[in-house]
C-alpha cells in the first residue's frame, strides 16, 4: 500500500516528507496509456504534488501545472490534506532512446523552456498562485527552484520513477526534505553534502526500502523522527454531475446542437479517462431551466 510519511530533523530544523507512490503512478499511466518517458514524467509531477497536498490540511488543495514547451505538453496534477492525487498529460504517448546517462529522458520530454505554477486553495476568497521558470526540466529540480524562489524554502527535492518494459511502473516515489528559518549553517552544510552523496530514489524504492527507511539512508537514522504517516492513491472526483454543470455554462444553442447531432453527449474526463454518456432529456433539462 501506498503510504507518506512526515517528519522532522536536524533538532527541529528540517521538515521531512517521504512517499512510496509506486501504486498510484500505475494507476494514472494506465488509464492513460502512457509510453515510459511520458510515464516518468506525470509519476514524478504527481509524486512532487502528494507531497505539496500533504503541507496543506482539511479540505485544502493544490494544483500543479508543469508546462515545459516540450513534446508531452502540460501535466496538470491535483492534490489534496487527505492523499489523494490525479494527474494527466497532454501527450501521453512520447517515449524517447535513454538519454547520455542511461535514463529516461525526461528533460527532452517535458522542455526547458516554460514555467511550473501552482495554485493552493486553502479555502479563501482568494487562491494562493506561484510560478516560476522551468530550469531543468528533470521536475525535482524544478520543484526545489519553485520551493526556494517562490514561497523562499530551501528545499531539497527527490522524484523517481522506474518504468517496465511492459509499461507498467516497477517503483515511484520521492522525499522534499526542507529548511526551516533560523537553520544553522551546519545542518544547511550537511544537507548540501548528502544531496550530492544519495543513492536515486527510485533505486532505493526497487530494493524495498520504505519511505521511513529511504529517510534513514539519507539522513541517518538518529537525525530525523517520524511524526505522522497516512495511505496515499489516486482518485478522481469527476462526476456526472460536475459533466453537467460544466455542459449548463455552454450557449443554449450549443446544447442543442448536441442533441440534434448526437442525441445526446459523450463527457471524457481528462484526469482519469472515464466516459460518461449525458441523455437528451438530462440536456434538454439543462436549457429549460
């Protein structure tokens, strides 16, 4: 099962987040349909995503959207306090030969030339809204430049994601381990020397280490305490009822079009591919009212 865990570190000076998302990345890449660079790409916006929703709480949720100029397109992720998360890409089907390190080339795929935003509703009138620019195209770097520059948290951001021949995902998963205000210059020293030091996080999935374990691996096991852990998975909130509203804001005219053309309306969900068929009479209720 999916887990996160959260934690804190370093006599206070960190906060630690750590996620196992092998499981929920196989169940957005299958409805999709996505090739193994595409697949690498939305597991690990989506792992990076679980972990944001997790800094919330309530009914608090964030939206992140990844939009790099590249051939994949945009990757819209939503998440939520509770770990819920779903995702989708605009070309799903893009895979590409390894790039010059042996890995998925993720950074061709998703660009170098746009901006990661995110919006937090937390429940106000207003959404909190940051961007900024997509300076790696890897996405964990891109999270740690938006953590530092847009809401100034040093951050370090791991996402990792091993895909099967077959298409399916063999580990996902990653951690954000960030920097509390007033961190002494040695806890920001031993940060920097581990992140160059660690082992992929994907590889410390595929050997079995949870997301507890992982944290021990990079920061010892007496430099950080858990605090707290929760299941995590996708989950769509599409309905049909949400169809419906959405289909009420079209002109009249549009409405009706459909139904002298199709008798009806086919609604496809873009987070999770479900197809709901709409009825003459529940459109025709729509342009009544």
């Amino acid at each position: 099962m999916d887990h996160l865990i959260r934690g804190i570190g370093m006599n206070d000076e960190i906060r630690i987040f750590s996620v196992d998302t092998t499981e929920t990345v196989n169940e957005a890449v299958t409805r999709h349909g996505a090739y193994p660079t595409a697949a690498a790409a939305l597991g690990r916006t989506m792992t990076a995503g679980l972990m944001m929703g997790s800094m919330l709480k309530n009914e608090e949720k964030v939206t992140v959207t990844l939009q790099g100029g590249g051939p994949i397109g945009a990757i819209v992720v939503d998440s939520n306090a509770k770990g819920k998360v779903r995702g989708y890409l605009s070309n799903p089907q893009v895979h590409f030969p390894l790039n010059e390190h042996g890995k998925l080339d993720v950074r061709r795929a998703v660009g170098t030339d746009g901006f990661l935003n995110v919006v937090k509703d937390i429940g106000l009138k207003e959404h909190f809204t940051g961007s900024t620019e997509i300076i790696s195209g890897e996405i964990g770097e891109d999270f740690s430049y938006y953590f530092y520059t847009s809401e100034q948290v040093p951050s370090i951001v791991a996402l990792g994601v091993l895909v099967n021949p077959d298409n399916t995902i063999k580990a996902a998963g990653g951690f954000i381990i960030q920097v509390m205000p007033g961190a002494s210059e040695e806890t920001m020293d031993f940060l920097d020397r581990r992140a160059g030091e660690m082992t992929p996080v994907s590889k410390l999935i595929d050997q079995g280490l949870t997301p507890s374990e992982i944290i021990d691996e990079v920061l010892g096991r007496d430099n950080w305490r858990k605090l707290d852990e929760m299941p995590v998975a996708f989950e769509c909130t599409c309905s049909k009822e949400r169809f419906l509203n959405a289909i009420a804001t079209l002109d009249a005219q549009e409405i009706v079009t459909m139904i002298k053309e199709d008798g009806g309306a086919e609604a496809d969900c873009h987070f999770c591919r479900n197809k709901v068929w709409i009825e003459k009479e529940e459109l025709e209720a729509l342009i009544t009212h």
